[in-house]
C-alpha cells in the first residue's frame, strides 16, 4: 500500500483502544447476575433448613404424649375389674398405656421395694402396703375397696373382711399420670366398675 493511499484512507483505518474503564464495567454488569443467583440458592437452601427444622420440632412435640405409659402392681384378686378399669382409663386418655402385673400381695410388695419399675401399687391387704410404706418407697396410700368370706375371692384369705389399699409408688417415672390412674380408682366410674365384681366401697 502506497503512502498515498494510506494519507486518503485517514486515521479512520486506526483500531480505536476501547476504555480500560467501560470494558470492565462491562464485565461487572455480566457478572452481577450470577452473583444474584448465587445469593437466592444461599437464601433458599437456609429457609429449606428453617422449615425442615420446624417442622422436626412439631413431629417431636405431637409425638411426646404417645411415650406416657403406667406399670400398675395389683393383686390377683384384682385381675378382672382392673383390666376393665384400665381399658376405661385409656380411652379417657388416649395417649396413655396402662401395663398390669399380676400377683400376690407379698410378692408385689418385695418387687415394689426392691426397686422395680412401676407406678402404682395396689395391695389386697393392709400388712402388705405397710412394708412398701414403712421403706418409704409408697407415701399416703388410700383404700379404695373392702372384701369379705361372701364376697371377692380373696387370694391370701377368704376367711376375713380384708381392706385394698393403692399407692403411687416413690420410683414412679410417671407419677402425674399414675396419680391419675389412683384418682380413676377411686372415682364414681372405677368404683362401679369394682362393685360389678363383688367389692365393696371402702367408704
């Protein structure tokens, strides 16, 4: 190319150098939208997080009710009426289990002092309420029935009037609740239901 062809075209041949600083406001712009993407996943995930939490901790409270449950120690004597008391109770109180154990009185009263897990003890004679009592492991127990010769099958003697006495026990893990089965015992309900099956009130 001849100078003179170079001095017709001009300097508008020339690259023009672009701005150090529009160019990188540029790039910035291009970015920024990323960064704002970027931003709302953090956003999303922590709320994600939040509510999974949430919603743990209802799970967890809305369960807790289903964990109360009773172990009753109760005379044999009493198998029947107790049974029928403790279906009662549950359906008054349908996050409760009641477990029953059945035996004679004396050999309740040395698992009851002996540290067994149970909530209410439930004695079909005096003597052996007072050997729980007197280790102090049943405070305040009640009498919640009597039986005589011509009533209730009385397993350590069919020959006396004897009194039923029921305590919640000191190792009770339950004792709110056990004290709530004691108190349905003793209720109108749980009283009909014993005299169905020949006790009489103690009162």
């Amino acid at each position: 190319m001849s100078e003179t062809d170079t001095k017709r075209r001009g300097p508008g041949l020339r690259a023009r150098p672009t701005p150090f600083g529009r160019g990188s406001r540029r790039r910035a712009g291009a970015i920024r939208p990323w960064a704002a993407l970027l931003a709302g996943l953090v956003i999303l995930g922590a709320a994600c997080k939040h509510e999974a939490t949430k919603e743990a901790a209802t799970t967890t409270t809305a369960a807790a009710p289903g964990s109360a449950g009773i172990t009753v120690l109760a005379a044999a004597s009493l198998t029947d009426s107790f049974s029928e008391i403790g279906k009662a109770f549950e359906a008054a109180n349908p996050f409760v289990h009641v477990q029953f154990s059945y035996d004679v009185s004396a050999t309740l009263a040395t698992r009851a002092n002996s540290g067994a897990p149970a909530d209410v003890f439930a004695s079909a004679d005096d003597a052996n309420m007072l050997k729980v009592t007197a280790a102090g492991n049943a405070p305040r127990p009640q009498t919640f029935v009597k039986v005589a010769a011509d009533g209730v099958a009385h397993p350590e003697s069919q020959d006396i009037v004897a009194t039923y006495p029921i305590a919640v026990l000191r190792q009770s893990p339950h004792p709110d609740v056990a004290r709530a089965f004691l108190d349905y015992v003793l209720s109108p309900p749980g009283q009909a239901t014993l005299a169905k099956y020949g006790f009489v009130p103690a009162k």
